[in-house]
C-alpha cells in the first residue's frame, strides 16, 4: 500500500480495493473473534486482577504459534509476530483491565446482529483483536517487515494509571517504530494526539473531635456539596478544550446518620498543560477554604496525571490512517483522547488510537451493561492491517 | 401394565451383550471424569481420525434465541474451526416462535425444523422427539446432545463428553454432572438445582437400581452416546428421556456402558415447582414402564395419564388437569426410513 503522488487517485483507488480483500478476509475470521471476545469478557478481569484473562490471552498466543510470548512482571501479555527483516517493531496495544467493579452476571447475550453485556465493548473486541489478528494475516498471506508486538497491558484504569504499559515500554529492551491503541468502540474515531489528565479523589472527613452532639451538625455531605458547587464555577475555556467530569460520588450509611466520610471522584482533562495546572491550584484553593470554613478534614488524593501532547494532525501516519479509514467508507473522527497513547508519546512512540465497531453504554445505579454490533467488526479488523501496512510501510515516519 | 411390544421384542431379539460386572466404587473412579483431561483437542482429534469416527452435536431447541447464539459461535469456533473434533453442528427446532431460528442462522448452525424430519411418526413436540429425529438427520458415529438453554456454555461441554468415548471403546454413553447455580432475579447463587433427582429419580434409583445412583445427576440434559447404543434405545417424546436411556442402556450393557463427566458448572433457568411437578409425573411413567418395575407394576392399577395440581383462588383452591403422556417412540433402528438410510437392521 504506497501513495502515489503522481496518480493519487489511483492510490485511492488501490488502497480502497485492498481495504476491500481484507475486509473480505476478516469475514473468514469473525466466528472467531466472536468466540474469543465471550471467553476474554466472561473473565473477570478488574485493575490489578487481570491475570486470568492474560493467561487466557498467552494460551492462545500459544495456540497460534506466536513467538516470544510472555507475561512480564506486571502482568502484561505479550507476543511477537515475527517480520520478515524484523529491525523494527511496531506495537499493538490495548488494555485488559475493566472499569469499575465486577457486575454479578457476567455472561454475554448474543443476538442476531450485537452482543450484549457487562464490558463487551471495553475492551473486550480489543483484547479478541489482538488474539485474531496473527489468524487474519495469514489468511490473507500478509507479512509485514517489522515485527509486530501485540500487548495486552495491566493496570491501565483508574489508580492503575498504565502502570503495565508504561513499565511494558520501559522493560521490554526494543524500541518500537509505532503503536496502535485498540479500542472496541468507537469505529471511525482516529485518536492522534491525548489531552493532558488530572484524575483524584477529593476526600470530605470528619475530624476525631467532631461535635456530635450540636444541633444541626451537617456532617460530610455539606462540605462536599459546596466543594461540588465551587468546582461548577471553575471557568474554563472552550479552546483549547478543557472538562471537569466529577464522575462519581459516596458517602454515608443510612438517611438518618450523619455522614463520617465523603468522597468524590473526578477527571480533569485539557489540551493545555498550563489550564490543567490552574485547574489543580483552584481545586486546593476550594479545598483549604471550604475545610477551613466548615471544619471538617478535606483533601485531594491525585491519582494519576498525564501531559498533554501526541502527533500533529499534518503528521504522516495520521494522514495515512485517515485514508484507510475513508477507503473503507468511514468518516474519519479526530479528536484528542485521554487513552494509552499518553505513554506511547512519553516513551516518544508515534501512536495512533483507533475503534473496532460500534456500540453503546447504558448505565443502571452501578451495573453497566453494554452492546455491540458484530457486522461493522470486519472493516475494524480490516482498518488494523491496514494501517499496521501504512506503519511498516513508512520507514521514513 | 406391561413393557411395550417394541421393548420386549428388542430385548428378546437383540439379547444384551454379555454385562461386565462392575462395583460402584470401581466405576465411581475409572469412569468418572473432569472435562480438563480432554483439554488436548489435538490429541482428541487424532485419536477421532484414528478410529475414522464422525461426530455430530446436536441443539435441540425451543425458544432458545437469547443462549442459542452463543452456544454455536464457542462450540462451531472451537471444535470446528480451529480443532475439528465436530462433523456437524445442528440445531433442531420444535418450532420456536422467537427468533432461535434466526440466530442460528446468523451462526452458521445448520437447522432442521424436527416437524420436518420423519413427518410420518406423528408430529408431538418434546425434546425426546428431537433427540430421536437427530439420529435420523445427522450422520456422526457419536452423537453429543447438549441443552440450547445455556448461559455459561464453554467448548468443554462437547469435548468433556466425546473424550471417554474416543478414549474408552467399551463407553456407549457419558452424561454430564455439574455444580448448577440458579438464575434468580438477584443474580446466580453457587449450589442447588437437581430438586426431581434429589427427591425423586435419586430415591427410585436407590430402591430399585442402586448401581445406577452412582451416576451424580442423572437427569443432566447433556450426554453423548455411541449412534450404535443410541439407535436402539426408544425416546420418551418429553421429561422421560433421560431416565430412559439409563434405564434402557443399563438394562442391556450395565453400569460399565457408562461414564461421566464433571463440567464444571451450568447456568440455566430455574423452573417452577409446578413444573417440576410436570417433570416428575413424565419421569414415572417412564419409569413404571420399564423392566422390571413394569411386570410388578402389572398388579398395580392402571396408571392415569393426568396430572393434578392446584392453584390458589380469591377465596378458594382450584385444581388443575394437565394431561401428560409420555408417549414414546419406537428404537430409530426398527423404523424402515432408518434401515435405508443408515443401512442397518435391528
């Protein structure tokens, strides 16, 4: 798959026809991503728990006659498909952890045209990807010059911080040429720069010497509301984009007991190291106020922070990507992520981060429940080896 | 009451093999299995090719369409696609008014509509006659039947059952036991089911064949069997089936036919006591009709074919008739549709 400068829509129309046999070849090896994504997503794998599912993942590695297979000392799976020349190595990536606790019913429901189900979509098309994708390449007979890695890393959500890749990226002795994050969802998006994140707890306590005993005494509560309200007020501007997301809150026993401990958790994210900054400084401002004018202990538990930053969209391989992505009919959607691509560009690794199908996440009190449709999986798995081909193309990149 | 023509006719003209006397204790050890001692499906699938067995695995089905999906993409990318252990892959339909049929379909499962198959015998719905219409329709020297109503289902629920038979010549039939934790409306609890084994079969097995108590729970709706046991066994249309084939296979090759495998657990619906009532009235008839309860049952009254239960009314108890025969059909062997097909004869 080459551009041509001189006849770019021969190019186009080369690239759209490749697109198309590996679209047609992905169809050969979707009963089986299929299958492995039910096994991947019936195992339980919560941040630091992962080890069952990685195990599943190196058995099939295994299975397919991968080489260098190995879980590190963090957890991560890893294997090798070997390249023909094999001086460099491009990175196939994607997380094996789920967010938030293990729901009761873990089981998938398969339907004519989606599966249904707790984490079907994160990340569980990714991680199935990454044991299929060796299978797809030798039905369509494709080597490629590089090695190509696949990972699946530990500890990337929440606390976890991607502590798995980024000690993968610091321990495995190779440098890589590119990565490519997996994401089950969104097909289309194309994630070539990540936003600077600020992720913590903000922690609402009341002291040892609390008076129990006064009238009116409010407890944890008040104090985190007017925390919440002045963080509402944060202003922040539009460009570059800048949110607060304060994603969960909890605290108390029972409606008629005053509150001991409150805790909010939320995520800042920004284009702009310098806006994330201020918004940590207003953050403690509002908490040493608010402390100091209620009482009550409170602090701010930073549990991971990441700079912002990532390729430009002019670069090479985002161009690239974009275009497989239009060869095979998707408007391509750029936009800034939050996802692993961080550690990637710490590690000066060009990354990019793409989605496999569609789908959507319904949220009921804290069970999550999510669906994914099957047929788009083919042009997911066909835009990876394609753009795998752009990367071991692009030596110049 | 007596035993019915085509059972006397078998047993007279088909005289069991000679039986292998096998204690309890012995049995419990040699022939009871875990599923992770066939976890090799490469070994499996040589030793098939070896003795040039095919194997068939057979989905009966009634309004499955939220499990039914499932079972056929883990089952048909596991054990056909990357390891083909399974010839055949067949759903066969009582006619689901869900979309069971549709899913199948999606899947790539072959499927039959058992109305189909057979028309002639008459047109009684029940998972019997579709495990009976399947040994007409497919072709494997070892048929695998398997529940289409499972959440958890996992290849092992195939391979765990076709192992003692490709390892042990002598196996005609391995039924599956499992830890069964119920679906309640507050998620799945770890132990319990088996209610008309424990309180029924398990009792009658106890009193009259207590060999057969060795099998931990004889009323698991996955088995496998060699089509050479199989084709000769008559198939109670509904609840009866399963104690049948135990009944029927030990009564011609004793306990030493049998093995049986832990799969580990199976989630599935849990059913009313009403209709474990349902389930338990068809197991008995089954069971008086067979020897040798049936020539002592001959002093006994005739036996009804309606089941009473009640419901509780605004100011009153109502009973309600549910007639429940369980009917059966005859050794597939002894139909001629068979014989021609399979080039057999009884």
């Amino acid at each position: 798959m080459t551009t041509s400068p001189e006849n770019p829509s021969a190019a186009t129309s080369g690239l759209t026809a490749q697109c198309q046999q590996y679209k047609a070849a992905a169809e050969n090896v979707r009963e089986l991503l299929l299958a492995d994504l039910i096994h991947i997503c019936e195992i339980p794998a919560p941040t630091g728990g992962e080890e069952p599912r990685i195990r599943f993942m190196a058995n099939r590695f295994a299975e397919i006659g991968l080489a260098d297979i190995a879980i590190d000392t963090e957890g991560n799976g890893t294997a090798t498909i070997p390249g023909r020349e094999g001086r460099r190595n491009l990175l196939v990536l994607t997380n094996a952890d789920t967010l938030v606790k293990e729901p009761k019913d873990r089981t998938v429901d398969v339907r004519a045209d989606r599966l249904v189900g707790p984490f079907v979509g994160d990340n569980s098309i990714a991680l199935a990807t990454l044991t299929t994708l060796p299978l797809l390449l030798e039905k369509l007979n494709l080597t490629f010059k590089a090695n190509i890695v696949l990972l699946a890393s530990t500890r990337s959500l929440g606390r976890g911080n991607l502590q798995g890749l980024k000690h993968f990226l610091t321990t495995v002795g190779r440098s890589f040429a590119a990565g490519l994050c997996l994401e089950s969802v969104q097909l289309g998006r194309l994630n070539y720069h990540c936003m600077g994140l600020l992720l913590g707890d903000v922690w609402c306590r009341l002291p040892e010497n609390y008076n129990w005993s006064q009238y009116g005494a409010t407890g944890s509560i008040i104090p985190m509301s007017d925390i919440i309200s002045r963080i509402s007020q944060i202003s922040l501007p539009r460009r570059p984009l800048s949110t607060i997301v304060l994603g969960m809150i909890r605290g108390g026993i029972t409606a008629n007991n005053i509150a001991r401990e409150t805790v909010l958790s939320f995520e800042a994210r920004s284009e702009s190291q310098e806006i994330l900054k201020a918004i940590k400084q207003q953050l403690s401002d509002i908490i040493a106020e608010v402390g100091a004018r209620s009482g009550v202990n409170i602090t701010l538990d930073v549990i991971a922070q990441r700079e912002p930053g990532g390729l430009d969209i002019g670069h090479p391989l985002v161009r690239r990507a974009s275009e497989v992505l239009t060869a095979l009919g998707l408007q391509p959607m750029l936009y800034s992520t939050t996802s692993q691509l961080s550690a990637l560009r710490d590690a000066k690794i060009p990354g990019l981060t793409v989605g496999l199908t569609l789908g959507e996440r319904r949220y009921e009190l804290d069970e999550i429940d999510e669906s994914v449709t099957i047929n788009p999986l083919t042009t997911g798995l066909a835009q990876v080896v394609a753009i795998l081909q752009a990367m071991d193309e692009d030596e110049a990149q | 009451m007596s035993s019915p023509r085509w059972l006397r006719q078998l047993l007279r003209h088909a005289p069991a093999k000679p039986r292998r006397q096998l204690a309890v204790a012995d049995w419990l050890s040699s022939r009871t299995f875990h599923h992770s001692q066939f976890a090799d499906l490469k070994a499996l699938v040589q030793e098939k090719e070896r003795q040039n067995l095919r194997i068939s695995l057979c989905l009966p089905a009634l309004n499955e369409a939220k499990t039914i999906g499932k079972e056929i993409i883990l089952l048909k990318a596991e054990l056909m696609t990357r390891y083909p252990l399974l010839d055949e892959l067949a759903v066969i339909d009582s006619g689901s008014t869900d979309q069971t049929m549709e899913v199948a379909a999606a899947y790539g499962a072959s499927i039959y509509a058992a109305s189909d198959i057979l028309p002639q015998y008459g047109d009684k719905q029940g998972k019997g006659v579709n495990l009976w219409k399947a040994l007409y329709q497919l072709r494997g020297d070892i048929i695998i039947y398997i529940d289409a109503d499972i959440s958890n289902i996992r290849p092992h629920f195939a391979y765990g059952l076709v192992g003692p038979l490709l390892r042990l010549p002598e196996v005609q039939y391995v039924k599956a036991f499992y830890d069964r934790p119920l679906i309640s409306a507050k998620g799945a609890r770890l132990s319990g089911g088996g209610r008309v084994t424990e309180i029924l079969v398990r009792p009658l097995f106890s009193l009259f064949f207590p060999e057969l108590t060795a099998i931990i729970q004889p009323l698991s709706g996955e088995y496998a069997g060699r089509r050479a046991a199989l084709e000769r066994l008559p198939f109670p249309i509904g609840y009866g089936v399963e104690t049948a084939h135990l009944l029927d296979i030990y009564q011609r090759c004793g306990l030493a036919a049998f093995a049986q495998t832990d799969l580990d657990q199976r989630i599935h619906r849990n059913q009313s006591t009403h209709a474990l009532g349902k389930m338990a009235f068809g197991i008995l008839q089954t069971f008086f009709r067979r020897w040798p309860i049936a020539d002592a049952a001959k002093a006994l009254p005739a036996m009804a074919a309606v089941l009473r239960q009640f419901q509780h009314c605004e100011d009153h108890y109502e009973q309600i008739e549910f007639p429940l025969r369980e009917e059966e059909l005859p050794p597939i062997i002894t139909t001629p549709e068979y014989q021609r097909a399979f080039k057999r004869c009884p």
